[in-house]
C-alpha cells in the first residue's frame, strides 16, 4: 500500500476534475453545515483536498483554513483560491493529527470524506475536542463501509479494497458503522446534534463539544 501522501498527489489532478458524484446531497449538507456557522467564525476543514468546500463555506465565515496530507491538493487550492479572489482562506499540508496538535482554536471544525481513511481517527477526534470551545461544533460526514445500511455492497468492499490497497489502487480504509462512529465522538468528549445518512453509504453528524 502506498505512502497516503503519495497516493493522493498522484490521484490529485484527476480529483480535481472529476464531477461530483451525488450532488443533491452534497448540496443538501453544505446548507446544513452552513446553517451552523456565523460570519464571526474561524473554521479549520481537515482533508480539505483540491479546496472545493472550504472555498464555498468561506464567504459565511471569518475566516477557513482548509488541510491536507497531499501538498498536490493543497496546491490545486491555493490556485483556486486565488483565482477567484477568496482572501479568507489559507491551505496548508499537514495530516488531521497535526493539524489539531497546533496552538490555535476554531469555533468550528469540519471533515468530509475523512475519517474512515485516518488509522488514528479516534486521536483526531481528542485532539479536536482541544481546539474547540464549549458548544463548539465538529461537523463530519463520513462513509461507514460497515454499517448495515451499506448492504451487500460492504461485503463487496471488504474483498476488492485489499488487493487494491496491494496494487497502490486504493488507500487505507476502516470499515466502520455508523454507530461505532458515533460512539467514538461521544467518547471523545461530544454530544451528537444532528446525523442522518446522505447519501445512503455517508454518515453525516454534527457533534457538539460538552
């Protein structure tokens, strides 16, 4: 299996022209997420990626500093960003863990598409806690590969994801559900505001620090 860094700078131009896949849905829980979020916020997005929803968010906030293991990702964002003009973003390379080990706070803290590919997601999910104030909110959605919900299609992903993963075609992944995942943010010292799957395979939550 290759370095994830590796992986996704390799993966990053084709990632960043590839449409969006179920867009009603992706549409649905920006509004959603946006709806938790003031024009006084300072947000932190962990694995941003090519900067698309960092960029969308960024008018309703403060201030978005969007992060990525891939510095060919945070390339193409940076690009981005400064094409359209957007000066309150900054992008920078760094994995989710570093990226909460660092000496600031946020009012908000997102991740999108993450979390099931993080081996140390349950120290992310601490390490965010700490960036956090009270009734801060941690804003996630994430495919639980393992959860019911999936169906058949969870079996079909535990036998094509390894060889995959072998062929440096596929990069590290958790088979999580839904629950075992929202057991993980309430550990890490969350309440669970609102979740519901959008779509079916992706597990959206807004957690709130207690």
């Amino acid at each position: 299996m290759k370095d994830a860094a590796t992986f996704w700078d390799k993966i990053a131009p084709k990632y960043a022209q590839d449409p969006i896949k179920d867009m009603a849905s992706y549409e649905y829980t920006l509004e959603r997420t946006k709806s938790y979020l003031g024009s006084d916020d300072r947000v932190l997005e962990l694995g941003c990626g090519t900067g698309s929803t960092s960029l969308l968010i960024a008018p309703d906030v403060r201030q978005i500093i969007g992060t990525d293991i891939s510095p060919a990702m945070v390339d193409i964002a940076i690009t981005k960003a400064k094409a359209a003009d957007i000066t309150n973003t900054e992008f920078r390379v760094a994995t989710a863990r570093q990226s909460t080990e660092v000496l600031e706070t946020f009012d908000a803290v997102l991740g999108f598409n993450l979390f099931h590919l993080v081996p140390d997601a349950e120290d992310v999910f601490a390490g965010i806690n700490k960036v956090l104030p009270r009734g801060g909110y941690f804003i996630s959605k994430t495919p639980c590969l393992g959860d019911k919900s999936v169906g058949f299609k969870r079996f079909l992903f535990k036998a094509m994801i390894p060889p995959m993963q072998w062929l440096g075609k596929a990069p590290f992944v958790r088979f999580l559900t839904n629950k075992e995942y929202e057991d993980a943010l309430i550990f890490a010292g969350f309440e669970i505001v609102e979740s519901g799957n959008f779509p079916a395979i992706s597990r959206y939550v807004v957690a709130r620090k207690t």
